[in-house]
C-alpha cells in the first residue's frame, strides 16, 4: 500500500510540475501582448520597456516562472495586471462563489436523487417510473444552456420572483434568504445533469440489492417492503452512489463555467474568461493550474480510496 | 373394432421440465454483434433519429427555400406561415434555411472532430502503451490534457487563433484525444496477457503485427461505444461555445448559436428557438440510444 500511495503522489506532482511549465509558457505564446494593452495606443518604445521591466516580462522565461512558483508557495502572487487588486483576493472572491454555487448544486442533486429515487422505488408504479425516466432524459439531452435561460424566462420574466441573474449584493452570509434567492436558479441548472445521473444510478442499485437473497429472507420474516427498503436496501446501495456523486463534483466544476456565464456569477469561470481576454497572466495562470490541481487532486483521491477498498491492493507488501 | 390405447408405441415418458436440472450445460446467452443492436429497439430509434438530423443537414441546399444568410424585405420576426415555415429571425433571415444550414456545423464537430480525435488518440494509446517508458509519458500527457474542462480549452484555443468553427473543431479533438488513448491504453493491458498474443509473440511476431492483429480488433468495440458516447458531447460543447461566442461567426448559423439567439427572443418570438433545440435534442437524445443499445449488447 505505501508503494503504491508514493508512486501515485509522484506521479501526482510530476502531472502538476509539468503542466505549471505548460500553462506558463501557453500563456507566453498567446497573441497579445499585455504590455500594449497596459500602454494603450499612444505609448512611447519607452514607457512600454518600462512597464515591462516592472511586471518582469523582460527577464528570461525560466526566471519569470521561478518567481511565479515562489509566489505561489508563498501565497503572495502580487497585483494582477488588468483585473484590479491583488490575485490572490481576486482569485479567492471567485472561489467562493464557484464553491458557493456548486456546493448548493451538489446539494440539489444528491437530495433530489435520494428522494426521486426512495420514492419510485417505493411506490414501484409505472407511470412514477416512466415520469422519471422522461424527466432524466430531457436533463440529460437538452443543453445546460437552453435549459438555465428557460428557467431564467419561466421565473425571472414570465413569473418575476427571482432575480436573473448575478450574484447576492451583500453577500452570503448577512441576508442568507436574499443569497438563497439568487443561487437558486442557477444552482438548478447546474445540478440537473448530475441529478439525472444520480438518480437513474440510484434506482438502479436499489433494485438490485431488492433481489439479493437477504431480502427475500427479510420478506419471509414479514418485514414490510418499505422497511426493507428504507433499513436495509438503501444503506447498501447509497456507498456506491457517493462514488458515482465524488465523480459528478468535477463535472459540476467545468459546468460551473457555462452557467456563470449565462447567470452573470463572479465565480471563477468568469474570472478565467476576463483574464484571458485581458490578457492578465498572473491571475489566469493560478486559475489554470487551480483547475488542473482540482482534477488530479479529485483523481488521486478515488484512487487512493478505491485501493484502500480492493484488498488485493491494499495489502501487498503487507507480510 | 374397439380403439384400445397401444401402450407399446408410446413414446417412453420423460420427466417433466419446468427449468435447469443440475448437471445440464448452462445454456450460452445468445450474444449478437453490435450492428444487431442498432438494427432493433432502442437502437433503432436512435438511428433513424440521427440518420433524420444527419439527412435534414445533408440535403440542405436542396430543401432550404432561402440562403441562410439572406435578408429578406419585410420579414422581420414573422411568425411561422406557409411562407416560412420556422418563422423569420431578427435579421430579417428565414428561419428554416438557417436551421437547415445550421446542422452542417454541428454534423461537422459531431462526424469529422469527434472521429479525428478518435482516431489520433486511439493510435497514440495503442503504440505508446506497448512499452514501458511510452506508457508513462503518454499517460502523464493525457492526464494533463483531461485535466482543462473543455470551455477552459476553448477560451484558451480561442485566444490563440479567434473564434469559430475551427476553434471548437481544435477543442474537441483535443479533448477526445486522452479519452481514446486511456481507453485504448484498458484494452491494450487486459489482451497482452491473452494466451493467443504471449503464442503469438513465441513464434516470433514483431509488436505491429501483433497490435495490427490482435490487440486493435480487440478494443474495436469499447471504442465504439465511446464514440457515440463523446458525439452526443460534443454537441453540448459545440453548443456552450457557440454561446459563449467562442464558436461559429455570425452570420453562420449553428444550431448552438441559433438557440442563443431564439431564447435571447423569447419574449417576443418563442418560436425562434423551436426548430435548433428540436433538432439537438434529437441528435442528443439519438447518440445516447446509439450508446445505450451498444453498452447493453457488450453486457450480454
């Protein structure tokens, strides 16, 4: 197990390293240089040498990511060039709101899933299971997009209840109902697919720990159907549906960019779209690597745990 | 002359079956080829559902009645008549002729991307993963390409060279490419230990033959079924960048970019969105039937 555990966190870090030389030296080579941009059109040869001695975009490539990866480790990534303010606030602004509305997404989806799927099996009627499975379907082949402008047209203009888009004014915590009002949609949207997934996964697992033999055994005894479900199907079936869940929380990640979009969320999406068209390196370079660290840290994880369940894993080199 | 039952010619009696007694051979379940499974059902459906979208796109020029981008006097947001079946968009532009248009785009992402990426990443995971040292740096190489949600890589791609169909093209090759070559890389490890490819390699075949022969027939069908997996993808994706202005330029229509503009009118022209988000949820809903049918007849 410690093997296998060290070359995983190697290969972890080797992931990271290389792709922090990437992103550095991808964003070296998009056209546009930040410098004009800063100067503005009528600058002198002079003052744009000058602006850019003062980022360090004069030095030597392995020299301005050295300093980059000091920065990093030392939590101090300095201004950003365009957006305003220092990157690490601006970067921890975003965050926020993008765990913010994708923890409520995860949220949604799980309860959802949990009571859509308790609840068909259940009643166990045709026309609940059929509902279900047109419902999952449209979640499933409609695009995100059509789908949140829907909603913002069914409950923001048609029906005016909610607010179309945006994030809370006074933040999450002072008004947490007004923060409820304008996460709501949006959290919908991103946590319909994941639903869909869940619930279908769910309902499948239930049903077949239903016709394993210690239910009918239970039967036998004269337990009801609900009991069994309730008492003993559903705790067998629900750790496997939470690896299924582990694995929806990078997809409702990457989602979370679209749905910022159309929502107007300040989350990190956003932040990686007005950067890059900014052309503001030090804040786009710790989103990307951000990104990149979320996927292999998530990756790392079920591994790591998915050897910890296999035994054949787990205890080699044990004796 | 009295009908007396002939006990003789009786066939001898045999015990009645009502299911498997032990001792019996298990009956093999019957497994059909993939190509049985698009041929029935599920399948079915969801071939002749893309093969619709696949045709409208085709045979646009012949069954548009307008240029896509053709401004037509005094059509401004009509709603849909005899005239122009889908409507008229805000530009004075006849909605069923965009519409029509529109699929070649996505047919495009969906037929040429998707398999182009297929293709490249399967071969790259099929060599690569022969040898040691390969394996590793190509595995890392994927892991890092996984690790950009796709939007990232298109604003990415689209800061280098601009907006358009191109870029989403880029995109989705980009993005399949580590998909096949782990999925490759799966099936590459599971066969090398088959009995067949170790004889193989006994009487001296060289590591091409051996892939060529045995290992590529072999991940045939995984891939398959991701292929139809990552088309029905990529139709969200052409449609999200599209939406996020990273896909095709105005005036060229796509049916992503067409259903921005319909719910942007929604308001005033509900039926502008109508005839794109029909069509992709067709060819949505169509791929994923496709990948169902075939998951379930590997599963037999």
């Amino acid at each position: 197990m410690a093997h296998y555990v060290l070359s995983r966190l190697g290969s972890t870090l080797l992931v990271l390293a290389l792709s922090s030389v990437g992103i550095v030296a991808l964003l070296r080579l998009v056209p546009g240089d930040p410098v004009a941009i800063l100067a503005g059109a009528d600058s002198t040869p002079e003052s744009r040498a000058a602006i850019r001695a003062e980022l360090g975009l004069d030095q030597p490539f392995w020299e301005q990511y050295a300093g980059w990866l000091h920065g990093l480790v030392t939590f101090d990534l300095g201004p950003s060039y365009r957006l305003g303010g220092d990157v690490g606030d601006l970067v921890a602004a975003g965050a926020l709101n993008t765990v913010v509305l994708t923890a409520a997404a995860l949220l949604l989806a799980s309860v959802g899933a949990l009571l859509a799927s308790v609840l068909a099996v259940l009643l166990d009627r045709p026309w609940l299971t059929a509902l279900l499975s047109a419902g999952n379907t449209v979640a499933v082949a409609v695009p995100t997009f059509a789908i949140s402008l829907l909603l913002v047209l069914a409950f923001a203009v048609y029906l005016p209840v909610l607010p179309a888009g945006g994030a809370p004014p006074d933040g999450f915590a002072s008004r947490p109902d007004l923060a409820v009002q304008y996460l709501l949609l949006p959290a919908i949207a991103l946590a319909l697919p994941a639903w869909a997934t869940l619930t279908r996964f769910l309902t499948e697992a239930l049903y077949t720990q239903l016709r394993a033999p210690y239910v009918t055994t239970a039967r036998a005894l004269g337990i009801p159907r609900r009991r069994i479900v309730l008492t003993q199907a559903l705790p067998n079936a629900l750790p496997s549906a939470v690896t299924v869940l582990g694995l929806q929380v990078g997809t409702l990640l990457g989602g979370a960019i679209l749905i910022e979009a159309v929502f107007a969320w300040p989350g990190l999406g956003r932040l990686v779209e007005q950067g890059i068209s900014a052309r503001d390196y030090p804040v786009v370079q710790v989103l990307l690597l951000l990104s990149v660290a979320v996927f292999v840290l998530t990756q790392l994880a079920s591994d790591l745990i998915h050897a910890w369940l296999d035994p054949r894993i787990r205890l080699k080199g044990a004796h | 002359m009295t009908s007396t039952p002939d006990l003789e010619s009786r066939e001898p009696l045999t015990p009645l079956r009502e299911g498997p007694l032990p001792g019996d051979p298990t009956p093999e379940p019957t497994r059909h080829g993939l190509a049985h499974a698009l041929r029935h059902g599920r399948g079915l459906v969801g071939v002749v559902l893309v093969g619709i979208v696949v045709a409208l796109g085709l045979l646009a020029p012949l069954l548009a009645p307008y240029s896509p981008t053709e401004q037509i006097r005094d059509a401004n947001l009509l709603s849909p008549s005899w005239q122009h079946w889908l409507g008229t968009d805000a530009l004075n532009r006849d909605l069923l002729s965009r519409t029509l248009y529109a699929v070649r785009a996505d047919l495009m992402v969906v037929f040429v991307a998707v398999p182009v990426g297929a293709v490249i990443g399967a071969l790259l995971g099929l060599v690569t993963s022969w040898w040691a040292w390969t394996d590793v740096i190509a595995q890392r190489l994927f892991d890092v390409m996984l690790a950009f949600p796709a939007l990232i890589l298109g604003i990415l791609v689209a800061a280098f060279v601009g907006p358009g169909l191109v870029t989403v093209g880029v995109v989705i090759v980009a993005i399949e490419i580590p998909v096949f070559g782990r999925l490759v890389r799966t099936s590459v490890r599971t066969v090398r230990e088959m009995p067949f490819v170790e004889a193989a390699q006994v009487v001296g075949a060289r590591p091409g033959w051996v892939m060529r022969r045995h290992i590529w027939p072999h991940t045939l069908e995984p891939l398959t079924v991701q292929l139809a997996v990552s088309m029905s993808v990529a139709v969200f994706i052409e449609g999200a960048m599209s939406f996020l202005g990273l896909g095709v330029r105005p005036p060229a229509p796509s049916l992503g970019s067409l259903i921005q503009d319909g719910v942007r009118l929604m308001y005033e022209a509900p039926y502008v969105a109508l005839g794109p988000l029909v069509l992709v949820v067709a060819l949505v809903l169509g791929l994923l039937l496709i990948s169902q049918a075939l998951t379930e007849a590997r599963r037999v």
